[in-house]
C-alpha cells in the first residue's frame, strides 16, 4: 500500500517520535489527541507550545492498561476499580491523587492527575508498542474544535504535527472527566459517558459541576473546562424551536453575509447561499458528527452560526456543553 503523503505517520514511526521526545497526534474514540512521553516534562512542555495551552490546564495521562494507570496513582479507591472495570476501555477520565512518578507540568503543579485509557485499536497499540503513559489533550490549537478526523489535525497544524491515521472518531465530544478524589464523586466535564451510565457502577448519579460556565464550581477544579472552548469561528447563536423562523432574520440582521443552521428536525432549513446541517436527533449520532458541524460553518465562511438548542436529558450533557462553551462570549483559555 502507498503511504500517505504529508505528515501522515505508522503507529511504529509514532513511538519512535514518543521515544525521542517528540509529538505525534493519534486517534482515540472521542477525538485525536496531541501525544507525548507523560513522563517526560520537556516532551509534555512541547504539548503545551505547540498547542499554546495555558500552562495551568493539566493534562490527562493516556494508558493501555490498568496497570499502568495505577503506577500514575497514590491511591486507588474502590470506586476507580468499579469504574475501570466497567468503562475502560473508553471514554471516561478518572482523577486520583497522584503519585511520585507524574511530573508536575503534566497536572499543572496539582496534587491529582487525570486518566483513561482510550477505546481505538491504533491509540492503544500506540501506548502499549510505546510501553509507557502518553498525555493528550485534544490535537487543536488552544480554544479551537477539537479534531475528529486526521484532516483536522493537518489542516491546524500543517507538517509541524505527524499524525497517525486511524479514520473518523466514533464518539465525536471528549470523554467524560469524573473526579473521585472528594468524598462523592463529581462529573467535571460531561462527555461521550453520561451521568446515568456512571451510575450503574457508582450507585447512585454524581453530581456535575461544570456546568455552571466561567466562575461556576467546575471552574476552580477542572481549568480547562472555564471559556470560550471547542469554538468555531463563526458567532455562534443557540435558539429554541419556539424562536423559529424570526430568530432567522433576527441573527441576519445582527450578523449579514451567510448564515449555518445546525439542528436535529428535519422541518427547518436556510435556503442557499445559506447551509444546513442536519444532526440525527440521537445524542450519541449528534455528538459524532457536532464537531463536523462547527467545521462546516467555518468551511463555508459563515459569519453565524445557528444552533438549534438540542433536547433536554441527561444524555445530552455532553453536547449542550460543548454548544454552550462554543456560544459564549469568552476569549480561549
Ligand atoms: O476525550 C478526551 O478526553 C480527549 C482525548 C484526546 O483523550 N482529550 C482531551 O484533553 O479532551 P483536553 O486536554 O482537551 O481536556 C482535558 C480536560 C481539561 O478540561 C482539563 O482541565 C481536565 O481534563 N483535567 C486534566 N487534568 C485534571 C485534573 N488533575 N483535575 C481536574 N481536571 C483535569
Ligand atoms: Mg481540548
């Protein structure tokens, strides 16, 4: 087979980058990852230079087993064992104290780290062939739509970034972030996993505390989940159904030039040269191709970009947050 011109790389060419020090964006089930040797604090500092992520925003620590995952740990609580064995592999990050072995550029100087251990066969094999912890954040430019395909990673990052080609992610919104270093366990960042699933192993649902915005409680406990995130270029306007159509010449007339839709019902439409983008009306289907979306505006030059508020429910939370984040005002953290 020919290889893929450009900075598309093999999983082996991958760990030789991890094993020199260097980066390289791989896939995962919720979204690419910009990985680099956790143990390692110049490899992780050249994730937050590349990246330009503020460094008070720790990162979450990748592994392939559970293992590896306890090394990272000072403690391992019955309640991580409950939910490793029961999401891993997959989309749900747990926080733990954590251990002498992580450096403090990984957690941004705090006593807790962040882990999971990722749902795609290239992922992992990048993490087990490399034999260590990988951190990964979100392979975007610090404040931008995390990538869901490889062609996203280039197109932010051109050749600086190698990347490893592993398709479409299937989740499409980042993992879940539950804290479990407080006495009950707290939801930081609602993702791919929703808080019913979680409790089927916790027993009952966790709290979630990001959902207050800049300021709200999961500011001062999950930095990177304050602002203006996942946003795409466009300004971004939430409605609800009962403010169709008017809301469509309201958003004209504050915003000229074309406009995106992005909804779920199949009965609203933006006649060209605007763009419609239609989201099955299913939180997992609507959270894979979200992101897509917000590419979708941007591709198309739109200077707005109208988003149907999505239904109510706990599955849900996920991509509510992420409109949320990408609607508000804020500057990227
Ligand atoms: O699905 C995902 O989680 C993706 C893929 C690549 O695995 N990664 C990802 O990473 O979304 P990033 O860096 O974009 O988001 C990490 C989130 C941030 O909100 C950060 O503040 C939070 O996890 N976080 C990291 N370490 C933490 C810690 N020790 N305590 C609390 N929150 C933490
Ligand atoms: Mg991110």
């Amino acid at each position: 087979m020919q290889r893929a011109a450009g900075p598309i790389v093999t999983i082996d060419e991958g760990v030789a980058l991890l094993l020199a020090g260097e980066v390289v964006a791989f896939p995962t089930e919720t979204v690419y990852g910009l990985g680099a040797n956790a143990l390692s604090d110049e490899a992780v500092s050249r994730v937050f230079e590349i990246k330009g992520r503020p460094a008070g925003n720790p990162l979450i620590v990748h592994v392939s087993s559970e293992g590896m995952a306890r090394a990272l740990c000072d403690v391992w609580t019955p309640q991580a064992q409950a939910v490793v064995e029961r999401f891993w592999p997959g989309p749900v990050t747990i926080v733990l104290p954590k251990s002498g072995m992580v450096p403090e550029r990984v957690t941004a100087g705090g006593a807790t780290v962040a882990i999971r251990c990722p749902d795609h066969p290239v992922g992992r094999a990048l993490i087990e062939r490399f034999g260590g912890p990988v951190v990964a954040p979100s392979a975007n430019p610090s404040g931008t739509t995390s990538p869901t395909a490889p062609a996203h990673v280039v197109s932010s990052f051109g050749g600086r970034v190698a990347v490893i080609d592993g398709g479409l992610c299937e989740r499409g919104i980042e993992s879940t972030v539950l804290d479990l270093t407080g006495p009950e366990p707290v939801v930081l960042r609602p993702g791919a996993v929703d808080r019913v699933e979680l409790s089927w192993v916790l027993g009952s649902e966790p709290v979630l505390v990001s959902g207050g915005g800049v300021g709200g409680a999961g500011a001062a406990r999950s930095p990177g989940v304050v602002g203006r995130h996942y946003a795409p270029k466009a300004r971004v306007v939430v409605f609800e159904g009962s403010e169709w159509p008017d809301v469509v010449s309201r958003v004209h007339a504050l915003h000229p030039g074309s406009m995106a839709l992005i909804t779920h019902r199949t009965d609203r439409f933006v006649p060209p040269p605007h763009v419609t983008y239609f989201l099955q009306n299913d939180a997992g289907a609507y959270a894979r191709d979200l992101y897509a979306g917000f590419r979708s505006a941007d591709a198309h030059g739109a200077s707005a970009l109208l988003i149907e508020r999505p239904p109510e429910g706990v599955a849900w939370e996920g991509v509510w947050d992420r409109i949320r984040r990408a609607a508000s005002g804020d500057e990227p953290g």
